[in-house]
C-alpha cells in the first residue's frame, strides 16, 4: 500500500521522479547510490525500486534498464512528497510587468487573456489556456451602444465587476442616436442590479410597455445578452499558446506525439470541455495526470489549472503538458498569475 512507503521508498521514489521531471530520462540504481545521501549500495536500491515498480509507482521502459514515474508514481509525489517551488524574482517581475500592461485593455478582453496566455507558455514552456470569464452570473451595470456606421453599432455590456464585453452588430435601418440615447438610459434604470441570466429569462416582461419604442434595438439588446449566455454554455472563448515552447521537448521528437499535440490544440472544444470541469474549491489548483483525465487525447497528458476572478465572474487559466510537468513550478505560476488577474479590477 502507498501510505506504508518507508521513508527509504520514498526518498528514492522522489528522486527518481525529480530527475525523470528534469531530464526525460529512465533513472538506474547506480545514479541515486552516487548522487543521493542515502548512503545505500546498488543491489538494495534496486531492491526498492523493484518493490516500488510491485506498488505501480514506477515503471521499466522497454529499451531501458532504469525506471520512470507511473501515473500513480506521479500522483503520490505531487500529494505527499513534492515542496512548492517558488517563482524567481526576474520571472515574478515580468509576469507583474506583462499584467500591469494589460491593465489598460480590460476593456479588450481579447488581448488580455491572450497576453496572459503568452505570459504562462512562455514560463512554463508548455501549452497555456485562459478561458473567458463565465459572464451570466455577472451583475449588468450600464450599457452603452455606440454608432460605427450607419448600420453598424458597437453594443458594450458593462458587469459590476468592471468587466466590459462588447459586441458588433448590424441594423437594417439607420438608428438616430438621440433615440438610442434615450432607449439605453430606460434599460439601465430597469435592468441594473439584475445578473445577465435574470435580464436573459425577464427581458420580455420587463420591457412590455416599450415593445413598440425601436424594436430593433431593443432585439439587439436582447440577442445580445443572449449570445453571452450562449458562448457560456458552449465556452466559446478559449485562448491557446505554447504550441512551438511544447513541441521543442523531447517527447515530440516522436512524429505521433508531435501530431497528438498539434491535433490537441486545434481541438478548442476539447480543450473547452476540460477546463468547464468545477473546482474543488474557489483557490484551489486542481491536477490532473495522464489516466486521471477522462479524455483518451489526454492519457499522456497532464493539467494544472486554478480559477481567476474579475470581481463577481471567473474563468479558468491553465498548463496542458507531458506528465513530467514541473508541478511544483506549475502550482507557483498559476496561483501567481491567478492572484494578479484577480487584482486588476479591485
């Protein structure tokens, strides 16, 4: 059983681990008797690697005579052996640095999560996901339409929170903007203070007495909210970075495994599906590895990923990479980069 390893198993499953994390490589017994303080000969460590290979915690690759982490092996460094790694100072001031920057484009969520994307690939050296907040528990505040063309205004739907969504849309007839002025102050008096779901399910009642003031605005508006529920329910948006930092790993000098990832990436809904999943609790950095994940594309994979908050609505950032993930790095660099994101609108 794992919870009876000694502490002699459990110093050699640790290294092995570590170095297979550092170096991709199988680890032999001669290699933890001269760089470990075990002060044990060969033969008995290949005894306890032996007794640990009965206990699927390692394993013996085929070609080789050393052995590698299971996931299990895995799971039981990340759960009782692991010691966060913190984050150095020159990768905490470019982080700091990148989000600060991004605090003038909350207003363009497309380039802040992308950017936040980019900040974690390039850290990590994997692939980086960052989902869009889940907007229809967000609280509306006001809304604001501003005209582009004459059939053309830019809907801009402000949460509580301060974040901002904006959507393009087509009218098929010139609206006069002193009417569009006076339509959108009449719906922030009557829907502020309502979640974005409540507006979606109510709009109709609440509105009854202006069907006939601009119908057309006043179906943008609704199918505006409607298409922010919509792309909730299907997470429409996810941004994905890392593509060319995962594949310079040895792993995907295997022509299969290179494909597996580039068919990875391209599959957003996959992708999408994975990171819907609920955390364990609103901090927590939830793990996944290789078998753990539901998904046959995931088996060889491993997941690292924690919640980010704009005031009262979340989204999810993440690592996708091979099972010799750096997690105790990992932890550090989502909970980091969760923690500033969550700190833009305060």
């Amino acid at each position: 059983m794992t919870e009876n390893l000694s502490n002699r198993e459990k110093e050699v499953l640790r290294y092995i681990v570590e170095n297979f994390i550092r170096y991709g490589l199988p680890v032999g017994s001669r290699i933890i008797s001269k760089q470990t303080g075990l002060n044990l000969s060969s033969a008995t460590i290949r005894n306890v690697m032996s007794d640990l290979e009965d206990m699927d915690l390692l394993e013996t690759p085929h070609t080789s005579a050393g052995r590698k982490p299971t996931d299990r092996g895995y799971r039981f460094y990340v759960d009782e052996l692991m010691n966060k790694e913190d984050l150095n100072n020159t990768e905490i001031e470019y982080i700091k640095n990148k989000i600060d920057d991004s605090k003038s484009t909350i207003f363009n969520s497309d380039d802040l999560f992308t950017a936040t994307s980019q900040i974690l690939s390039k850290i990590s050296h994997q692939l980086a996901v960052v989902t869009q907040p889940f907007l229809s528990s967000g609280v509306f505040e006001k809304l604001e339409v501003l005209n582009i063309s004459s059939t053309r205004l830019l809907i801009v739907i402000t949460i509580k929170s301060g974040y901002v969504k904006t959507l393009l849309m087509e009218v098929e007839k010139v609206l006069h903007m002193p009417r569009i002025d006076k339509i959108t102050q009449i719906l922030n008096e009557r829907l502020s203070g309502l979640t974005l779901l409540q507006i979606r399910d109510t709009f109709k009642e609440r509105i009854s007495d202006l069907k006939n003031e601009e119908p057309e605005l006043m179906q943008m508006f609704f199918d505006s909210i409607g298409q922010i529920h919509e792309e909730d329910e299907k997470g429409k948006k996810v941004y994905i970075s890392g593509t060319g930092e995962i594949i310079a790993h040895p792993e995907f000098e295997d022509v299969q495994n290179f494909k597996n990832i580039i068919s990875l990436t391209e599959n957003k809904n996959l992708v999408i599906h994975i990171f819907q999943e609920p955390a364990k609790s609103r901090d927590a950095v939830n793990i996944k590895i290789g078998s753990e994940n539901d998904e046959k594309e995931l088996k060889d994979y491993s997941i690292v990923c924690t919640d980010y908050s704009l005031g009262d609505v979340s989204g999810k950032i993440g690592i996708i990479g091979s099972k010799r993930l750096n997690y105790a790095k990992m932890i550090s660099l989502v909970e980091y980069t969760s923690k500033l994101i969550s700190e833009l609108i305060k």
